[in-house]
C-alpha cells in the first residue's frame, strides 16, 4: 500500500530519564482491508491522501510503531517528525511549552496523559469520522482525543506451578500472606502507573494505599519492565506478575508455544482487568490540523488496525477488525466501567508510591 509519495520521517530522540514502553519489534507494515458495513470512511477502509507537514511526540516506542509510522508518511504523503519519549514526560513537556509547542499531535501510550491535556484545553475536538469509527468507552467524552489500539491489564502466571484455577478471582487476592515471595510487579513501568491510578479512582486513596502496602508486605521482586517481568514467570524465578496481556504473544513468537506463562484476566469487574487504550489527539494549537487528522484518520484505518492485531497483539478500537484468536475476546474481559479521561492524575500515583518507598 504505496499510494502516496514516498517522504522521509524524521526521528527525533528525545533524552528522556524516565519509565520505558518496552514490546517485541513489529515484523511488517499494514495492508488494506475492504469497507464493513458502518465505517465512515472510503470504500478501502483507507483515511484520504493528504499533504504537509506535522510533529507527533509519540509516547509509544519506535520499535513498536516505528514502522507503522514510516508507513503512515507514505500512505496519506505528509511529512512526519517524531519525537519519541515517555508519555508522561512528553504531555508535561506540552503542558510545560503551552501555546509555542512544537507539536501537532499527541500519539499517547494511555488515556491518562490524554486527558491530562484534555482538562488543560491543549486538544482540540476530533472530526465525527474519526470519532465514529470507536466505541465511545474508548474516547473523550468531549471528543478531544480517540483510542487507537487496547489492552488488557492481567495476571501472568507460570504453567508449571499454577493452574488458572489457584488464581483469585480479584487483583486483591495477592495480598494474601500465600502469595509472599512469589509475586513479581514492575513499578516504574507507566502501564502499571495507569493501573494503579485506575485503581485510586475506582476504589478510592486509601484502598490503593492498603493493596499497594498488602503487596509490599509480600515482598515482590521488582523488575524494569513487563518483558522481564513475564520472563521471569515463565523461568520459574517468580509465580505471578502484573503486567498488560500482549507481552505473552511477543515471546511465545520469539520463544515458542513451549514458554511456560499465560496470562489470566481477574473477575468481575475487578481494575485488575483494566482495558486502557494507546490513543491520539490533535493539540489545539496545530499549525496543519488537516494533515494531523488526516495522520489520526490513518491510526484508525483498516490496515493501521490490523497491524496493532497482527503485530502487536493488541486490541484493534474498529470493531470489526479480528483480533489475534489465542487473545482473550474483548466481549469477554470483566474490566472495570471507568472513565479514561479520569486516569489523568499521575503525580498523584507517583506521590504515593513514592511514599511507601515503591519508587
């Protein structure tokens, strides 16, 4: 899918001293898919071409959307300047530029940080085609910014030891005495800071405080980042860690249906079963805001979806995009009814995990 000029995109390393959005490099840039029956778009499922020139800061990482990015610029022909770091940095660095940010779009590794800007009046809304292509769950309520890929928070756990069925049906269940020196968490790792702050929401200050403590008292071993972390379950090193689903179907390509962890999903509503999104908005102050929605029209195309699926293993926000079918159906996580946008409290996550000595 070469329709537009080929450009060059322009990488900008930001040195960022902070968490790391860590998967398995993506094999192969998207294809086009044929039009389903309530899309907005064209009859290819493809956004138009467009022209320009826009800076994305991308709080996802450039071995995981490097190449859907490099795809992206010469599918719709705009120029694409990226400036990759942590999602968290990035939107306080948007917060901190205010009107002379360089940037044009917010490409976000959670909704926290999206409506962080949001609540700030740094976005502006989407255009109804693009916002009618995902469920409203998965969007601002004002429209200011849209999901474009999920995923699940779960409970790795090591094949060997454990049976699905010894598992609690709640993330609380860990706080067990049971389950000390076998728990692995990675408490720098910003998807684990979005759970927690979900956590805080649904649940209130003090019952985040009481797991967190109930965890500690169980004397996690503390690993970088959700890769290590699996990978410790499945070498026997710890029995259980929290961590977001797609990690698993990263090393089960690289390392074989044989690698001995799976991930379970907690019940009932539980935020151990948290579904955050990856998401884009437009800031208000883009210099081309027709290139920049014509670059978030592209995240939400049929090829763009199938690539988040098919190589990434995460969740597509197009409903009628397959996901990967060893991966749990979205239809059947028991997630917790929460509000995205109300995930834009970091500092205060920070500050008590902090405080108990966490980070």
């Amino acid at each position: 899918m070469n329709l537009g000029r080929r450009i060059s995109v322009i990488v900008a390393g930001a040195s960022l001293v902070g968490l790391l959005v860590t998967s398995c490099a993506p094999a192969a840039a998207p294809q086009p898919a044929g039009k389903t029956a309530g899309t907005s778009q064209t009859t290819t499922g493809a956004p138009a071409k467009s022209s320009g020139v826009i800076t994305v800061y991308s709080g996802r990482a450039k071995g995981l959307v490097g190449p859907l990015l490099d795809q992206v610029a010469k599918d719709i022909g705009v120029e694409v300047r990226v400036r990759y770091g942590d999602t968290a940095q990035l939107a306080a660095a948007i917060l901190e530029e205010g009107n002379r940010t360089p940037a044009d779009v917010f490409f976000a590794q959670d909704a926290g940080a999206l409506g962080a800007l949001s609540k700030a009046g740094q976005l502006t809304k989407l255009p109804d085609n693009i916002l009618n292509r995902v469920d409203k769950k998965f969007q601002s309520v004002k429209g200011e910014w849209v999901g474009v890929s999920g995923r699940a928070r779960v409970v790795a756990y090591n094949t060997q030891t454990l049976k699905e069925a010894d598992l609690p049906e709640s993330i609380w269940g860990f706080t067990d005495p049971k389950w000390k020196g076998r728990i692995g968490w990675p408490p720098t790792n910003g998807s684990f800071q979005a759970f927690v702050t979900a956590m805080r929401v649904l649940e209130g200050e003090a019952k985040a405080r009481e797991w967190l403590k109930g965890i500690q008292a169980n004397s996690p071993k503390v690993y970088r980042d959700n890769t290590t972390a699996i990978q410790a379950v499945a070498s026997g090193e710890v029995q259980v860690a929290f961590i977001n689903h797609y990690y698993l179907f990263g090393q089960l390509k690289e390392k074989g249906e044989y690698f001995a962890a799976r991930n379970y999903y907690p019940k009932k509503g539980d935020v151990g079963a948290l579904m955050n999104v990856a998401g884009a908005g437009i800031l208000s102050t883009a210099k081309d805001k027709k290139a920049a929605e014509a670059f978030v029209e592209y995240l939400l195309s049929d090829g763009a979806q199938r690539y988040f699926a098919e190589q990434t293993y995460e969740y597509p926000m197009v409903q009628w995009i397959p996901t990967d079918p060893r991966i749990l159906p979205l239809s059947q996580i028991q997630a917790p009814n929460i509000d995205l946008t109300n995930l834009d409290d970091l500092n205060g996550t920070l500050k008590l995990m902090q405080e108990l000595g966490i980070l």
